[in-house]
C-alpha cells in the first residue's frame, strides 16, 4: 500500500502544495494565494528519491586511507556509518583545535541554502562551531559586498536608507522618469531570501508603466526586462555605467540644471565632484562626447536623457549586478551623485535606489521583520575574511590583504565546514580555486545531492531536505509567515544539520552548549514563540502554533510607510544629520580618501576596468561575457530539476549572443560551442537573441561544475558554468567584492562530437572496508 502525503511547503522562490507518493514527489501546486507563481518549484518533483541524492555518510577514499589532499573531484568514496562518520570528523576538529587553534577552521556557509528560521544552514553550522570554540568567518555577501561596504560611508545608516528608497506604489503615484542602470531583470524577481508568500513584484512595475512612468533600460541585454515596461533600450558598453553617469551628470551641470542648493546644503564634496566633471583635477571633462567615447552611448542620447533627468521627477536605479564588476563601488557613487544633482533626491518617487529587481521583495513592503532567528552565540576567534577572497585565503596564509580601512591577515586554514551554499557555484575563476582546495587538511559538508561542492569534499554528511522536515519561514521584506510541513520522511539514515551537528559536539562534549537539550520541534516552537513576542511589539497578534500549523500561511499588513529617503535632510539638514561623519550624504568622503587606496579614491570617478571591450585584451578576446542568475532555478540549487533542464538544450547551459555576431562565427542555435579565455574553457549551447548587444555574451550561472578531467585545473567545463571563466579580484581594497562581471572571453564552434555532461552523475562508491582508519598527518 502506498504512503501518499500533502503539505505545504515554502522556498525561497515561493509557496507550494506538494504531493508525495511513497516520499517522492509526484505534484506540486502553487498555494491559490500567490498570483505569478514561479515555474521553479517543479524541480522538487521526483527528485528526493535516486539520482544524486546523498544516502549515507561517504569519506574520500584518499583521505581514509592516508589522508591525502590530493584527488578531490576525481577521487572515489567509502560509505561508513553515521557514529564512524561523527567520530571521524570529532578527532579531527580536536586535532587542528589542539594544534593550530580554532582560527585554523573556516566555516564555509555561504549562500541562501533552504527557507526556515531553525534548518538555516548558515545559522546551524556558526552555531555549531561557535560551541566548540570559534571559527574563520567571513563577512559581506556574494550578492552585495561592495554595497555593504560602500553605501555606510555614503549615506550613513544602509538598512534605514533600504527601508526608504521609492517603493514601486511610490513609483507609479510619483515618479516621471526611472533609470535603471543594469536594468530590471524579471528572472530575479522570482526569488527572494527566506520566501515569496505571493509575487507582485512584476506587477508592480507594470503598474507603473501604465501610469505614465518612462522607462530608460542601461544594460547590455534587453531581454533582461519585461516588454510590458517599454522603454528605451540604452545599449552600452558593458562595465561602462559610471562614464555614463558622470557623463550625464556634466552635462546636467553644464544646463544649468543641478540641484546646487541640495548639493550645497545636504552634500559634502559637491566642489570636488564638480572639480572632477569639468576636469579641474585630471585636465579631462567628463562631458557627453567623453563619455560616449567610452561607453559607444551616442552623445545625443546621452544629452536626450541628461536633460530627461534634471527636468523631471526622476529615480535612478542600479542592479546588485553593477557593484559585482572591478570598481563596483565607484557604480553606486556615480549613481547618488548624479541622483544627487538631479533635483529630485529626496523627494516621493525620486533618488537613487538598488535592487529594483535583483530580488522579488525589494522595495515592495517594508524591511522590518517579526521573525526570530536561531542564536548562533558568540565567536570568540577574531580572524575573518571578506567573503569573496576564498581562494586567496587558502592559497596565501599569513598575507596581509586592505579591507574598508584595515589591514588583516590570512589565518592557515587547515579544516573547512562547508554547509549551505556551494562555492564551486557562487565563486570566480574556478580553476584557482581548485588550486586552493588542495591547500587544507580536511574539508567536511552537508548536503542532500552530489553536486560539485559534495565531490570534492574529504567528509559527506547527507542531509535532509527542506521537504523532509518542519519549520516555518518568511522571507526578507515578505510580509507572509509561512508553515513548512514534513512531506517526507529522508531516506533510511539521512538526517538534518542540526541532528548531525548535535550528534558531533556530543562526541566532543560540547553537546548542551550546542542543543541546549531541544529536539528540532522544541527549536521550532521556542522559535515560534520568540516571534509571536517580537510581532506584538510591532502591532500583531499572531496564534499559537499549532492554529498556524493549519492555516499554513499568515498575511501580514506590512506597507511600505518610512519617509521618502533623505526627505527629512532635505528639509532640515541640521536638525535630521544622518549618520555620516558630516551628517550629509558624502558625495567625498574624506575617510575613504584618507585610506589611499589607489584604487578606490574618495569620490566617483570613472577607473577603466582590469578587462573591457575598449581595452588591449578586447583584441584577444573580443567578448564581453555576463552571467545573469538562471531562469529556472535559483543559483546552482536543483541544477538537476525538471523546470531546470527545460532551460538547457541537450543537458547544456545556453549562451546568447547577438544575431551579428552569430553570423560572423557562423554559429546557429543550438549548436555547441566552446568559451575560453586565459583561466579556462566551457562548452555551452547558442541561443541567438535580437535582444543582446553585439560583443557580449551572457551565461546563466547555476550549471553543477562538470569538468571533463576532475582531477586537472584547467579542465574544458562540459555543463556551461561561467565561472571558469570570471576573474577572481576583488572589486578594490575597501571592499574586496567579487568582480564576477568583468570578464572577456572567445568563442569558436566545436566541430567535435561534444562530451557528455556527467554533472549530476554520483561519484564511484565503495562499501567499508574492513581496516580501521588510520590517524596522523595527511600528505
């Protein structure tokens, strides 16, 4: 007799009934409360059972048996049993505790993982090494870093300037021209961190657009955006954006048309930034015909929009994308500074903002949240990295390296915990980090497939699935509370994080400090009771668990209802200072000056890029190459999913390139190509696309590391993933940001029959051998 089961589940890309049939997945149905739903969710279907799903514990059998570092990626693996398993990595953490201390363990959890407020995996495994003495974190996101850095010095208080940025009702009542630098990418909005309770992000811009706002779309690939939105379609040179702006903002200045009585009174730096637009300090002017030199944007284009801008309401947007190139800062500088000039910062519906649609709730609801979120205690190692120099941390220990105004070192990091997140995914130059993953002793995860991250671990917990247990969830700046039900128990053996990390610092002693004696569904409850505290200091009541347990979802009224950002400065700077060191939006900022970073200076100006199309390397390699997140799924999670693969063309992820230069390589779609550059090679399949500027390409992320030869950097990726191909630098010294879209690369026909992609095909697995493990030093 079969087991079938119904529940509710939630995702980071939304809320779903899911069907299950003997704890396989056999439906999934949008919750009837969500109007645009995402296609993602059909990858849970037939995907909990079989394939690359993880069973049971798995060592690499060069560790096991020697400890050797070499091998990973190409090594097979020993499934041994979950007391042998925790055991093994127990003795380890206490070796490298005992003999380099604890800032010798990186804990790796980058990434979004699966929704719940107690299965968070980033939660669960700082938690988990914060009670065995600390830990090598890292700070910043993938997604954001140079944002997260550079955005306090601007404007002071980020999460307070988040929460009041024009919300798109703000938009569509108010604003008259929306410049959307990176565009509006709708492939975003589909996800957002923690969950979706109903999609209305789309519809929102929509609405604006039917309201008269116009829309003017900077980026390289139009097809970015949703057509409903119209538009002009600003083609320009990718890693261009701040001779644009710079461009636009000079010549707003040279009509008469700044807002100098907002500069003056609101803004430091407005002499030097008016110094660099005129070209007092470098002898060259910023004007139109310099920048459209630099961008091929044709100067009436840009003195059309420069104009657009100082005489109507107008909001100036950037993407997260922007700041994820060489320089990125400077892109959100630029962008303040010309909102700045412009007349209407400050006031409804105008300014500057990010994010618009790099995820679904940005600027749709308030920011605040009424969730709880489990303790993760106190770290007592000191040691960090910024979150994207990985490699750099492995392959460098005890260099120094420049972060927003300090100088650190890298700690000899000989153990890495990796749990939520795949760095084989999010990182760059994939071959160099191959290089790095030699360097530790041991590296340990969790994860319920065997992706790339899961192959070229030493130690492999399985764990279960945000399907295969019980949690609740709501996203950032969501406004529903969802109930995440059990829709299937995990295989015989595979359990969750917590369970693993509680059965490992029991081992080692430290298990009170870690469980405090909860079971998951006591975590969950003290959880839901933390929030039901937290939600009536905000003004709602909510019920007790089990009354939300069968509701399922719970709709709060969380509009958007913060001042306009810098309304009030505008008003009074004097008496509403923000939190700078002026009080004023630092359009100089005599700190980050004062820190000499050559390649950060103290204002926006325009820095050419280490790789762009109107460089030198542009003749080798003539392709701009950007990576866009993927259509049908988020990142790399469930690569193998059948929403997944309906975006692939024979297993391979599509590249799009412009009909021009389709024809110049003679390529057609769906034919196989190979891209390459200096750090490495991919293959992918074409798609020719009118909606793309000739001289780039663009590449989703998210395809599972697949190279032909796994034990070989430099190996030809079969699968399409971008990153062997993205440089690995960090944006500048404050930062030290990823610089994924600063990237040129070829691309030539393959004429050979192409490789089978064996991404989702499990490692070689041995049963226990018979010898007990041996202990010591690895090779």
């Amino acid at each position: 007799m079969s087991n079938a089961r119904r529940g509710r589940t939630a995702s980071h890309w939304g809320s779903y009934l899911v069907d299950t049939v003997d704890d396989e997945v056999v439906g999934v149905t949008p919750v009837p409360d969500d109007p645009a739903p995402s296609p993602i969710g059909q990858n849970y279907r037939g995907n909990l059972r079989g394939g690359p799903r993880i069973t049971a514990p798995a060592v690499r059998k060069g560790w096991l048996e020697n400890r050797s570092r070499k091998g990973r990626g190409a090594d097979e693996f020993v499934e041994v049993t979950a007391d042998e398993a925790v055991e093994l990595v127990a003795s380890e953490l206490e070796r490298i505790g005992r003999e380099y201390g604890n800032e010798s363990i990186f804990g790796g959890s980058y990434g979004w993982g699966s929704a719940g407020r107690f299965h968070h995996a980033q939660s669960q495994v700082h938690r988990f090494l914060n009670s065995i003495g600390g830990y090598t974190r890292s700070v910043n996101t993938y997604s954001h870093a140079a944002d997260e850095v550079i955005l306090p010095h601007l404007v002071g208080d980020r999460a307070e300037f988040l929460r009041s940025v024009p919300s798109w009702k703000e938009i569509a009542e108010h604003t008259q021209e929306f410049v959307a630098f990176g565009g509006l990418p709708a492939r975003s909005t589909q996800v957002n961190p923690g969950g979706v309770g109903a999609h209305v992000n789309l519809a929102g811009q929509e609405a604006a657009a039917q309201a008269g706002v116009s829309f003017t779309l900077i980026t390289p690939v139009r097809t970015d955006t949703v057509e409903q939105l119209g538009g002009q379609w600003v083609p320009l040179r990718p890693n261009t954006d701040v001779a644009l702006m710079l461009g636009l903002a000079h010549t707003i200045l040279d009509a008469g048309l700044a807002d100098i009585d907002f500069l003056q009174r609101c803004c430091v730096g407005w002499e030097r930034v008016r110094a660099e637009l005129t070209g007092s300090i470098d002898g060259q002017a910023k004007d139109a015909r310099w920048a459209s030199e630099i961008t091929e944007v044709p100067e009436s284009v840009i003195i059309d929009l420069a104009h657009r801008i100082g005489s109507h309401r107008s909001l100036i947007a950037v993407t997260w994308s922007l700041q994820r190139q060489h320089h990125g800062e400077m892109a959100y500088w630029a962008a303040l500074t010309l909102a700045a000039m412009s007349g209407s910062l400050g006031l409804p519906g105008g300014g500057f903002g990010t994010g618009y649609s790099s995820m679904h709730n940005a600027h749709v609801w308030d920011r605040l949240s009424p969730a709880a979120a489990l303790p993760q205690g106190k770290n007592p190692v000191s040691s960090f990295i910024p979150v994207a120099r990985i490699a750099d941390l492995l392959l460098h220990p005890g260099e120094a390296f420049e972060y927003n105004g300090r100088t650190a070192r890298y700690p000899d990091i000989r153990l890495v915990y990796w749990v939520g997140g795949n760095p084989f995914h999010h990182h760059q130059d994939l071959n160099r980090l191959m290089r790095a993953w030699e360097k530790p002793d041991t590296i340990v995860v969790h994860e319920p497939y065997w992706n790339a991250l899961a192959k070229r671990a030493d130690i492999v917990f399985p764990a279960a699935t945000s399907l295969e247990r019980e949690d609740f969830t709501i996203g950032m700046a969501d406004n529903w509370l969802s109930w995440m039900d059990r829709v299937a128990d995990p295989p015989p053996g595979v359990v969750t994080d917590y369970e693993t990390f509680a059965a490992i610092t029991t081992h080692m002693g430290f298990g009170e400090t870690f469980t405090e004696g909860r079971s998951p569904a006591q975590w969950v409850e003290r959880l839901w009771d933390e929030t039901r505290s937290k939600a009536r200091s905000l003004g709602f009541d909510l019920p007790d668990l089990e009354t939300f347990r069968r509701r399922g979802s719970i709709q709060l009224d969380m509009p958007r209802v913060a001042p306009t950002a810098f309304s009030s400065l505008r008003r009074n700077p004097q008496e509403n200072p923000l939190t700078t060191p002026s009080g004023r939006i630092e359009l100089y900022s005599a700190t980050i000056d004062d820190f000499g970073y050559a390649d950060c200076p103290g204002w926006a100006r325009w820095m050419e890029p280490a790789e762009w199309l109107g460089g030198d390397l542009a003749r080798t390699y003539p392709f701009h190459l950007v990576s866009p997140q993927p259509d049908g799924k988020l990142h790399s999670q469930y690569d193998h999913g059948s929403e997944s693969r309906r975006h692939k063309v024979d297993g391979r992820t599509v590249v799009r390139i412009s009909p021009e230069d389709a024809a110049r390589r003679m390529v057609t779609d769906d034919e196989v190509v190979r891209i390459f550059n200096a750090r490495g090679a991919c293959l992918a399949a074409v798609r020719i696309d009118t909606g793309i500027r000739p001289g780039v390409l663009s590449l989703p992320t998210g395809a599972w590391y697949d190279p032909v030869d796994p034990a070989e950097a430099g190996s030809l990726d079969r699968h399409g993933n971008p990153n062997v191909l993205t440089v690995d630098i960090g944006t500048s010294s404050l930062a030290q940001g990823p610089s994924a879209h600063t990237c040129l690369v070829d691309l030539e026909r393959l004429d050979e029959v192409p490789p089978s992609v064996d991404a989702h095909r499990p490692p070689r697995i041995h049963p226990r051998p018979q010898t007990p493990p041996q202990s010591g030093e690895p090779e």
